[in-house]
C-alpha cells in the first residue's frame, strides 16, 4: 500500500512538471514569434529606405550627367562661335581688306591707276604717275568681323542655411513633397551641424508622411529621435512614428511609441496627443 501511494505522488507530479514545461515553452515560442515579426519589419522598412537612397542617388547622378553635357554645349557653341564673323551690310570680305585696317577701291583695271615698283637705289617716280596714296595709320576700331566678347553671366549666390530651409519648407506648404525632400535633403548634406538640421530631418519625414507612404515616414521619424533625442522635435516625431503605426494596422507598436513618448516627454504637447490616442485604442 506504501509503494502505491509513492507512485501515484510520483506520477502526479512528473504531470504538473510536464504542464509547467509545455506552459514555459509555450511563452517560449510566442516570444520567440514576435521577435522575428520585429524583426523582419525592420528588414522591410531597411529594405525600402535603401531603395529610396539608391533612387536619390540615381537622380542626383543624372542632374550632374545633365548639367555636364550641358556645359560642354555650350562650350562647343562658343569655340564656334569665334570664328563667326560680324555680317556688316557693305562691308568689303574678310579676305580682301588689308591688314592695316583701311580700305581703298581702286583696282588695277581702273583707269588712272598704275602700280609704282620701287627700284634700287630708290629713284623717284616719274612725273607722269599719279601721287602716291597717302598711308594710312593702322586704325583703332574693330575690324568689321571682329567678334565683340560677351561678359560672362555672374554665378548665383550659395544659398545660406536659412534660406534653403525656408525654401524646402515652403515647398512642403505648397504640397511640393517631392521637391521639398530633395531641398531638405540638400539642406543636411550642406549643412549637417546646423541648428536647423533636426527640423529639416523632420520635415522631411512629414512629406512621407503626406504621401501615406508610412514605413518610410517610421523610418525617418525614428532617425530623428536617435539623432536628436533632445531636441523638441523628437516627441513630435515619436507622435508620428506611433500614428504611422496605427495607420498601417500595427497597434502593438503605434501602443509602444505613444506610451514611450509620455514616459519620455510628460509635459509635452505631443504627449497629450499620445494620451488621447491610447484612450481611443482602449489602452
């Protein structure tokens, strides 16, 4: 009777021990689940945000490739162009005026002119013959094909850190996305260290944002809190990171990025915003 009662315990917890271990690898496997969820949306969104830099950097190739073709054009019309001569009405050709820079129309048809050889010994001209010409001193003026140079236009001014962030912003107000990302883009590289730098940054993110592409505007907003945790645009763009979230259908994250923005940045406005959406989501 002893050893029987021994087995039964013993069966009874060799059980609860087997239920303790599938409950335990259960937590296991789900955890282990959601890891790789995490971490295959941060491949996609890496993967998309490589794809957009290599568009950009196609486009700024083609920009260079255009604007260099463009000046060897013009490079060629100018060398051209200097061979060109300046068409006068009435002006004699190029070939027949002499180099003195004068004129004369007689020819040796003409009645009344002869050519005077000079001779050795420089005798005088027989009293027959008509005065010599006067000569005539080189002039000063142009020559009729001279070609008169052009002043080269001055080159535009840089544009100052100010200006070129006032200009993406603009464009961004005027639905411009597109332009206003290549402006801001323009802007951080110009300008890395500037006091602007974390507003250009997230300007840029809102034209994402504007375009409903989402995981680019996630990706964007979130290299605005790693770069400027500091700055006050950084709960901004932890309001935005958790409202791109909830727009594609990802509570769990647009949940974890409203609760870490009132955690971080309590008092700010942002952080009332992400208050109001918790409620909404019944969190």
């Amino acid at each position: 009777m002893r050893y029987l009662i021994v087995a039964m315990l013993f069966t009874m917890l060799f059980t609860q021990g087997a239920c303790v271990s599938t409950g335990t690898s259960g937590k296991t496997t789900d955890a282990s689940m959601e890891w790789r969820m995490k971490s295959l949306e941060e491949s996609f969104l890496n993967y998309r945000e490589e794809q957009r830099r290599q568009a950009e950097q196609l486009d700024r190739m083609q920009s260079d490739t255009d604007r260099r073709l463009s000046a060897v054009e013009d490079a060629l019309a100018d060398v051209e162009g200097r061979d060109d001569a300046v068409v006068v009405e009435g002006a004699p050709k190029r070939a027949d005026v002499p180099d003195e820079g004068w004129v004369t129309d007689l020819k040796p048809e003409d009645e009344g002119w002869k050519e005077v050889k000079p001779e050795q010994g420089a005798k005088a001209a027989p009293q027959n013959a008509p005065a010599e010409a006067p000569k005539v001193a080189a002039s000063s003026e142009p020559k009729p094909w001279a070609k008169v140079p052009q002043p080269k236009p001055a080159p535009a001014p840089a544009m100052t850190a100010q200006s070129l962030y006032k200009k993406g912003y603009a464009q961004y107000e005027a639905d411009k996305t597109a332009d206003a990302r290549k402006t801001f883009d323009e802007f951080l590289a110009k300008y890395p260290k500037s006091s602007l730098a974390a507003n250009a940054l997230y300007w840029k993110g809102e034209t994402y944002y504007s375009d409903k592409n989402y995981p680019q505007a996630i990706m964007t907003f979130k290299d605005v809190v790693s770069r400027y945790p500091k700055h006050h645009k950084a709960a901004s763009a932890m309001l935005k990171i958790g409202m791109s979230y909830e727009l594609v259908g990802d509570k769990d994250n647009a949940v974890f990025y409203f609760r870490a923005l009132v955690d971080d940045y309590p008092s700010s406005e942002p952080a009332s915003m992400a208050r109001k959406r918790l409620q909404a989501l019944g969190e």
